[in-house]
C-alpha cells in the first residue's frame, strides 16, 4: 500500500529507499503511515527512515 501511496506523495521513490521500507517491522510501518501525511517530498521520507536506524 505504502507503494502506491508514496509517489502520489512525494514523487518517485528509489528502489534502495522502497527496500528499507520493505525492512520496516509493522509498528514502523504504522509510524511510517501517520507521517507520511506530513511528508512535501522524497527528502523526507529519508530523514524519516535516517531517523529510525539504529
């Protein structure tokens, strides 16, 4: 889901970026889905993901 939706969002997604989500657990996910509502642009869904290695 998080695939058709983020382009609509943010642009073009880059295949080693869709790969990190595709690592997310299903809590991230969720996190992922609630920010993604403020997300202008690609730049933030990586400080997003930067945000949430460990």
């Amino acid at each position: 889901m998080f695939f058709r939706l983020l382009p609509r969002r943010i642009g073009t997604v880059e295949p080693e970026v869709q790969e990190q989500i595709r690592e997310l657990s299903t809590a991230q996910l969720e996190h992922l889905g609630e920010a993604l509502l403020d997300f202008s642009e690609a730049a933030d869904l990586t400080v997003w993901l930067e945000s949430r290695q460990g």
